[in-house]
C-alpha cells in the first residue's frame, strides 16, 4: 500500500509535458473560435463561389456543344 501511495505522489507531481500541453490547449482556444468563424460565416461564400463557377462551367459547355 505504501508503494502505490508514492507512486501516485511521484506521478501528481511529475510536471514534464506540461508546458507541451499548454501550448496545445492555447493553440486549441485560438483555432477554435477561428475555426467557427469561418465555417459559420466564410463556407457559405466559398460554397457560392464554387457553385456559381460550375454554373458557369456548364453554360459554357452548352454553348460549345451547341455552337452558340
């Protein structure tokens, strides 16, 4: 019993890899408001963007097909 009990001290107290998740954690809650901003508000531009290109991809596409 007394093993086990220095073992969870030794492991409660072993602070290596703290700083490495920190920065992670940061990077997290900088990503992620970034992240939800541009899916709420930058997809649906990029959306319209690409449909409105392929639109006009299959306009032109008729127009050659037909010789217009």
């Amino acid at each position: 019993m007394r093993s086990l009990k220095n073992l969870m001290l030794r492991v409660h107290s072993d602070e290596r890899g703290a700083v490495s998740l920190e920065t992670i954690l940061i990077i997290g809650a900088i990503a992620l408001p970034i992240l939800i901003f541009l899916l709420k508000y930058g997809w649906p531009k990029i959306r319209n963007y690409f449909d409105q290109g392929i639109q006009d991809l299959e306009t032109e596409r008729t127009n050659v097909t037909t010789g217009s």
